[in-house]
C-alpha cells in the first residue's frame, strides 16, 4: 500500500512539472505581448522576481489599455 501511495505521489509529480513546463513558454509570450501592446519592454516582466510589490506593478501594466496605432514593436494586431 505504501508503495503505490509513493508511486502516485512520484506520478503526480511529474505530472505537475510537465505541466508547468509545457505552460511557462506561452505565458511569457503572451505577456511580453501584452506589455509590447501597452509601449513597454518585455524585460518589465522580470518585476516578477521582485518580492511583494513586483507582481503588482506587472499586473497594472497588463491590465491598462493598449497604445493606438503603431508603436515602436509593430502595428496592431487586427
């Protein structure tokens, strides 16, 4: 019993890193996007490592409206 416990522990495991391995890449992208819609570097997503306040800061540049027209990253997706 206390074999298939560990076993499915070890499988959930696994599980779980592929899991955040397969959905790191598009979240990064998807965000630099976003911050390339507002006028801003991807880099400003490094404010996550920042502790506390870090998060806070990338979430107000993510949720504000994008730039009109052109910017310096390319026109506007249609």
């Amino acid at each position: 019993m206390i074999v298939v416990t560990a076993a499915a522990r070890i499988l959930g495991e696994v599980v779980n890193a592929v899991a955040v391995l397969a959905l790191i890449l598009p979240s990064i992208s998807v965000g630099a996007r976003r911050l390339h819609d507002t006028g801003r570097s991807g880099f400003w997503l490094l404010l996550y490592f920042v502790p506390l306040v870090g998060w806070i800061i990338v979430l107000i540049f993510l949720i504000q409206p994008g730039v009109a027209g052109p910017n310096d990253y390319g026109p506007p997706d249609a």
